[in-house]
C-alpha cells in the first residue's frame, strides 16, 4: 500500500500564475481534504472532497479551488497566485463511516509550492 | 472548536518517557482529544484520541483528567525517530482539523 501521495514534490511559480497539485489518496479511502501549512505553522484547513463534491470548506478564498475524480483522486487548483500562497501543500484521506465514527486522516508528504 | 495550548518545545532524553502536555479548558463534553504529529519533511501521522478514558495503543498513551480539561500524552520510551512536533487538537468537525503550533519535542542520545 502505497498511502497517500502527491504530486509534484516541489514547484516554483511566478505571481498571478496558476497551480495544480495532485493527490491520490490511500487505497479505500473516499475523502479527501487539502490543507496548507505555512513555514512555522500548523496545517490549515482549506476543504474536502467526497463524493466528488466539496462538502466543507476552511477560510480560504475562491482562488482556492479543486476537484475529486471517479477514483477518489484529487486536485487542488490556486489561480492568480500571490506570494502569501508559498507553503506546504498537503493532502488527507480517510474512508468516510458517517458521523458518529472516526477514522484517523493519512496525510502525504505535501508539496512545496514557492511563489517568487 | 475547543482551543488547544501547548507548550512551545519540550527535550527529552532518549529511553525515558515523554509527557507532553495540552490544556483544552474550552473542550465540550462530546469533543474528543486527537493527538497528532509531523517529523520534519513529513506529513502529520495520527497517534491516538480519547474522550474521558485513559487510552494506549502501540505508539503511545494518553491520560485526560477527569474534568477533561487537559491531557497529557506520553511516549514510554522516547527514541530519536520521535523527534518532531506534536499537536493536541480538540476539534468539534473530525473532518477539519484545526492544527495549532503545537509543542516540538526534541530526542536527545
């Protein structure tokens, strides 16, 4: 089992450039959630996928958007980015058992996503 | 959500027990404690969570008071590979997770 990964690794971007990052997440799981996580911080919420809808959403703005295919992959798309976006990326999965259960989130590694 | 306060680091020598605190004084009678944490380069992994009871796993333990306004989690034999930042979380959505600062635990040989 290969867990929750993500694509790329690293990515260098300009301001006012767009970004999609992958994940795909651990085998039998449903859901997935992004989270950013600035240098000395922790992670933060940005939304979460199931059944190919966003179903909940953390403080971010509409530059923040994505997607979740058939296969419970992901994406995670910034558009007119600004240099407060460099962070760490990273992705969450978990198999949704409905309320009242909790299955713990696998992250991935993350993807470091620098603005200039 | 239950706000969380951790202290900001911690050094433990490595063999010995680590005991890394957290106050959740806000914490409401249906919201759990998750324990998580994120070595360096890494993803967040998740450790353990309760809600009144005292419980262990493989990884580690975790003690809630009885007022369950503060926990303490404790690895028994602290090693090198602990080394990293844990974060005690009292969220009222499991699915959003609100990761604080957290406390940097530092293994010493």
């Amino acid at each position: 089992d290969a867990g929750v990964t993500q694509s790329p690794t690293h990515l260098i971007k300009t301001r006012g450039q767009q970004v999609t990052l992958r994940c795909s997440p651990k085998s039998g799981h449903d859901t997935v959630s992004w989270y950013q996580q600035a240098l000395g911080q922790g992670p933060q919420f940005i939304f979460q996928y199931y059944e190919e809808e966003e179903r909940q959403r953390g403080n971010f703005p509409d530059r923040f958007s994505g997607h979740q295919f058939p296969n419970y992959s992901s994406e995670l798309n910034v558009n007119a980015l600004l240099l407060g976006d460099s962070a760490l990326y990273l992705c969450a999965s978990r198999q949704f058992v409905g309320s009242g259960t909790y299955n713990e989130q696998f992250f991935g590694p993350g993807t470091r996503l620098t603005v200039l | 959500d239950a706000k969380t306060t951790q202290p900001p680091s911690m050094d433990c020598a490595e063999g010995r027990a680590a005991n890394l605190p957290c106050n959740h004084s806000t914490i409401s009678g249906n919201e759990y404690v998750y324990w998580y944490r994120q070595i360096h380069s890494q993803g967040p992994q998740y450790i353990i969570h309760g809600l009144k009871n005292n419980e262990t796993n493989e990884m580690a333990s975790l003690i809630i008071t009885e007022d369950r306004k503060s926990s303490t989690l404790i690895l028994p034999h602290a090693t090198l590979r602990d080394t990293a930042v844990y974060y005690c979380i009292a969220p009222d959505n499991t699915d959003k997770l609100i990761f604080g600062t957290g406390t940097r635990l530092q293994v010493f040989p």
